[in-house]
C-alpha cells in the first residue's frame, strides 16, 4: 500500500501521519507519557498501558478460569 508519510530524519515511510508522529519521538526523545505510580516516561500511550498492567496487576483482564484438567480426549 501507498506509504505518504515519510520521516525526515531517516527516511521511514508510513501509512497515517499520527504513525509519523509517534516515530518522530524515537528521535526528539521527547516521552510524553507517564507513569503516576513510578513516574516513568514513555514515547506513547501504549507503552505506558503495557508498563502499567505489569506494575499493577489489579488493571489486567483476570485470567481464564482452568479446572487442571484435561478435557482433550
């Protein structure tokens, strides 16, 4: 597909401009994401959702309920 949008800095080309803009921070370094439990800055908003699950095990999905058996046969 057609790839309109192309970094400046090395040439990378994307499909939307908000994909542009979220690359263009690997090299501004500008984290605009943070963490308010640790304070830790991230290059976007998904990053930050990641980090955040994993910190605080309370914002996962629970888990599937498993009897520990094998219904396979």
């Amino acid at each position: 597909g057609e790839r309109p949008y192309c970094c400046d800095q090395c040439g990378k080309q994307f499909t939307q401009l908000n994909a542009l803009q979220r690359h263009h921070r690997i090299h501004t370094g500008e984290k605009p994401f943070m963490c308010n439990a640790c304070g830790r800055t991230f290059t976007d908003k998904s990053t930050l959702r990641r980090h955040t699950s994993v910190r605080d095990p309370s914002s996962r999905p629970p888990a599937p309920h498993t009897s520990g058996r094998h219904t396979g046969d």
